[in-house]
C-alpha cells in the first residue's frame, strides 16, 4: 500500500503493508482509483466514469473480505491520502 520508495527498511516488509486483490483491482488500487475504508469498504475514484465501472462491475458496495488490523489502517491511510480520497 505504502510505495517502496517512502518507506522505511522495516516497513517493506510489513505484512501490513500488503493487500491481496485480484489483478484487476491491485491495477486500479496502484494507480489510486479505488482504495478502502479503515472498515475495509471500498472507495472509487470519480476519475472512473460510470460506464468504466460498470465495465468492472464496481458496484461500490465491494468490501476486503477481512478489516483492516489497526496497522494495515496507518497504511491505507497513507494510500488514500497519496491518491487524493478523503
């Protein structure tokens, strides 16, 4: 979640610092289109235009399957924050 090139030595290998998605949503979360919730809801950008997220089927109601530890939140806090969610 947290780019390699801001973190510190411990923080690249955080299991934290890692989120497994299907290909599709790791592409549009590393390029800051989707992202999550400390409650682990998802989040889409509005530069996805509705026919782009029909075309993926991103209904918005789309959750991880486990919430976020407490660490994990720090990090996608960082990821939203980098890619301009609120």
């Amino acid at each position: 979640m947290k780019p390699w090139k801001d973190c510190r030595d411990r923080e690249k290998y955080d299991p934290d610092n890692l989120l497994l998605l299907s290909a599709h949503f790791d592409k549009l979360f590393d390029r800051g289109l989707i992202s999550f919730h400390n409650n682990g809801k998802i989040l889409i950008s509005p530069l996805l235009s509705k026919a782009e997220r029909e075309r993926l089927n991103l209904c918005g109601n789309e959750k991880l399957e486990n919430v976020p530890s407490s660490k994990m939140c720090d990090y996608l806090k960082f990821h939203r924050k980098m890619h301009g969610f609120k």
